[in-house]
C-alpha cells in the first residue's frame, strides 16, 4: 500500500514530533508500531517513515480466489496483545509503551512505563528539550499512489460515492467541449463547466524566421499531470507538440494536442525532438514522470542540448476528490478523474526566456543548465528540489524500473487470423497502459 502515507503524515505534522521521534533515537535498540489497521497499510509507512522494527496489526482476508474480501482477521485487542507479547520472549517487557487511551486494553498494561501522547507543549521546559535526544528529521513523503485526495471518512467515502456518477457524466461533458471547441476559447470556456486557468507571467509570441517558417519555442514545463501540456496549449492560443512516454492510447486519442512519444534512446528522442523542434514549438517535461508532492525530482539534461530559445513554465493544479496519476493503476483513467473533480484548477506561470549566457550555446554543460531551470522552477512554486529520478518513483510505488516493456514480437500476432488482428489495431486503446 503506497497510498496511506499521504494520510499519515498530516497526523504527524499535528501531533507532537518529539512523541513520535523519540523511538528513533540512536538509544532505542527496538521499536515496535502496533496499529488496529491492517498491517499491509501500516508496514511500509511506518518502517520507512517512522523507523519502526516491528510492526503488529491485523490481516487481511483472502478469499481462495487469493481475492481480497474486504474483512479482517485477528483486529481484536486480544489477539494484537498476543502478537505484542510474541515479540518480546523470556519474560522480557517494552521499556516504554506511547498510545492513546483506547489503546491501553491491548498493549500498554503490557509496557514497563505507559504515556499517553500527543502529550501537552506547556509540560516542556527548556531543559527537557536541551537533554531530548538527537534524532533525524523524519522523512518527507514525496511519493505516494491512489486516487483519492482526501481520507476516506465515513462522510467523504459518501460524498464520493453519490459524486461518481455526475462526475462521470461532467467528466464527458468537459472533454467533448475541449476536443469540440477552438483551443483559443477554453480557457474561457473553463469557468462555465466548473474548472479554473490561471495564468500568470507573458506568453512568448509565436516567432518567424526569415525563411518564412515558425521558429520552435521549448517550453520546459514542470510535471504535475498529464495536462500540463495541454493547458499550455490552452493559454497560447495554439497547439504545442507533447514529448511524451507511457502514456496510455487512450489518452493519445482523446488529446488536442499532438504528442510525440519518447523511446529512452537518447540518440533516438533527440532527433524527433529537434525534427518536431523544425515544425514548431514543443513542450517537455525533464522530471520523466509527475509527482504529487511539492517536490521536483531531477531534470533531464536532453532537452539543454536541443535548442537556445528555452522558456521555463511553472505548472501546478489543485483537486478535490481525484488524483489524476497513477503508477500501479490505469492510465488511461488519468484525464478522466482529473474532469471528475467538481472544480479543476490549473496555475500556468511562464517565466522569463534563458539569456544567451544561461544556455549550452555559452559553454555551459547541460546539466548546468538542466539543474538551474530546476531551481527557478521550484522557487517559482515554493517547492523543494530533489535529486530523485522516475526510476526511484517507481521502485517505491510499483517495485519496477519504470520501464514500459516492449511490444509481443510480430511473429506471435502473425499466426492469428487477419480479422483479429484489425479488431486488436482498432480496439488497441482499451490495452490500459499498466506497469507491473
């Protein structure tokens, strides 16, 4: 499960840090998390994040489908006291035990001393925290997967679900009107169907060369959703070519823009880029792959080495209800829960065009220049720079490199009949682009 840390942090945020730091001090020898959710939730989380060496929970039921049921076995306070006790053999006892009241009936009578956090500020004086121990900050949570934005409480799981199905139908609705409509007129069009373009900075005006042909503008555009080039689309007024990767047909068909697919060949990618480049203006997003957080990860150095006229644009959106990325799940449904959501927002600031002496074409190296565009766009945001790449993405979230695999050689699909092979082409676009 890769979707509860995006649920757990914020408890951390409001409760009192040293409370839950104190475990993770060099002078603790073992630690032990113990939870009335599901360990699958909990484990990773609490290992990673809150330096947990054991953690006790309940199990999840499987039917003998190896299908999840929805219900759990071992939840009762009884049964995660055994496993508490089980960790600790010959009599041995936990030094110190941290929960809330409704907790005490489990494990803590089990504890030699007992606390019950989050414990009040106005009980630290200075010298408790000058003798506190040192211990690292806790590690921020950059990459997470699931759709849904808000914990699913009672209330919003009912929201959610009497939302679904006039999200559906606006999601259709706010679609059409974007593969219908002149691209000129969304964002004007937006505020009517519920969502929101917010622009800020100048549009660079499309340029001509002396031969009479456009002169390609690279916009280098954070990645926050699939979108981003398509609301840059938008707020030009004209249709930016899309670098793209794994990205689902689906999403390709139902485009207004045209997109250009990358083979992480570098030789490769930098042909098409610089051939799209000759016919007009693209749009690339160096992180590779989007991320939820206020974070960028590492910047591609390709797109430096392509062209002199780079203009950076800080993209970010807001959403209610959906996530529209995914790692583990379908693709395809991205543009989807993004129209679900009952108000979009998208802020599309442009920033000023590098100077001659900011690009490769002064003798900088493109990394320099990949790792400076980086930094203007993440002060323009407010978020953090990392060095994390979409390799690092994905082994966290779906255990792999992030690589799409390559296609069934045509030698298997050859021996199928002519008229399955059509439906296939045809049809190509229900293949959800899945990475597993």
């Amino acid at each position: 499960m890769r979707m509860l840390p995006s649920s757990s942090d914020p408890d951390l945020a409001h409760s009192h840090a040293h409370t839950y730091q104190a475990p993770r001090t060099s002078s603790v020898a073992r630690s032990s998390t113990v939870t009335r959710m599901p360990r699958v939730m909990v484990e990773w989380f609490a290992r990673e994040h809150l330096g947990a060496h054991d953690v006790v929970g309940c199990d999840v039921e499987y039917s003998r489908l190896r299908r999840c049921t929805g219900l759990l076995k071992g939840a009762a306070d009884e049964a995660i006291a055994g496993r508490v006790r089980a960790l600790f053999r010959d009599g041995d006892r936990p030094d110190l035990g941290l929960g809330r009241s409704e907790m005490t009936r489990s494990f803590l009578p089990f504890c030699k001393e007992q606390l019950q956090p989050p414990l009040s500020v106005d009980d630290d004086d200075d010298d408790d925290v000058a003798r506190r121990p040192k211990c690292p900050p806790f590690r921020p949570v950059i990459f997470h997967d699931g759709r849904l934005v808000r914990r699913p409480t009672t209330l919003v799981s009912l929201a959610i679900l009497l939302w679904i199905p006039l999200g559906v139908l606006l999601a259709f609705v706010r679609i059409t009107l974007g593969i219908v409509l002149p691209i000129q007129t969304i964002p004007y069009i937006a505020p009517f169907v519920g969502g929101a373009v917010i622009t800020r900075g100048r549009p660079p005006a499309p340029t001509t060369g002396a031969n009479g042909s456009s002169t390609g503008v690279l916009f280098v555009c954070t990645h926050r959703t699939l979108m981003d080039p398509v609301v840059l689309s938008f707020v030009l007024g004209r249709r930016v070519a899309a670098v793209t990767y794994s990205l689902s047909r689906l999403s390709e068909i139902l485009s207004p823009i045209p997109t250009v697919r990358l083979t992480r060949d570098r030789d490769t990618d930098a042909a098409r880029m610089r051939a799209e480049l000759a016919r007009g203006d693209v749009a690339v997003c160096p992180e590779g792959t989007t991320c939820r957080e206020p974070f960028l990860l590492r910047f591609s150095a390709l797109f430096a080495e392509l062209s002199e006229r780079i203009v950076p644009v800080a993209t970010n959106y807001r959403v209610g209800l959906f996530h529209p990325t995914t790692a583990r799940g379908w693709k395809a449904m991205d543009p989807i829960f993004f129209f679900m959501n009952p108000r979009p927002v998208y802020e599309v600031t442009f920033l000023n065009q590098l100077p001659a002496e900011a690009t490769c074409a002064a003798g900088r190296s493109p990394v320099d220049v990949a790792n400076y565009v980086q930094r203007i766009l993440a002060a323009t945001l407010g978020f953090e720079c990392t060095t994390f790449t979409r390799k690092d993405k994905y082994r966290v979230l779906a255990g792999n490199d992030g690589i799409v695999g390559a296609k069934p050689a045509a030698t298997a699909t050859a021996t199928k009949p002519g008229w399955q092979r059509r439906v296939r082409e045809v049809l190509g676009f229900l293949r959800f682009t899945k990475i597993d």
